[in-house]
C-alpha cells in the first residue's frame, strides 16, 4: 500500500485526496459565506445596493 505522509501522519492517497477534496470544499463555502454577508452589508439604509457589482 502506497502510503504519503501528510499533515495527519502517513496515509493512504485515498486517504490525503479526501481530506484535500475536503479542505477545499470547507474553503469555498467559507469564503462564499464571507462574500454573501459582506453583500447583505453593503446596501444601504435606502434599499439602494452599494456593492461594486451595481456600479459596473
């Protein structure tokens, strides 16, 4: 068996690809999180949407 160490010790790279599948999952949905409540904060009090995207 093809063991790889990695942060965890050594694994299987079955093992290393899903938790690298994993990790950038996590990271994307973090960071689309992160996008959507900064969206909802950039609107201002009048309703009118103040985000960068209207403006182009």
């Amino acid at each position: 068996m093809d063991m790889i160490h990695s942060k965890f010790g050594y694994e299987p790279r079955a093992f290393v690809n899903a938790d690298a599948r994993l990790e950038k999952w996590l990271k994307q949905e973090k960071t689309k999180e992160k996008n959507e409540s900064s969206k909802k904060q950039s609107t201002s009090k009048d309703g009118q949407d103040r985000s960068i995207d209207s403006l182009i």
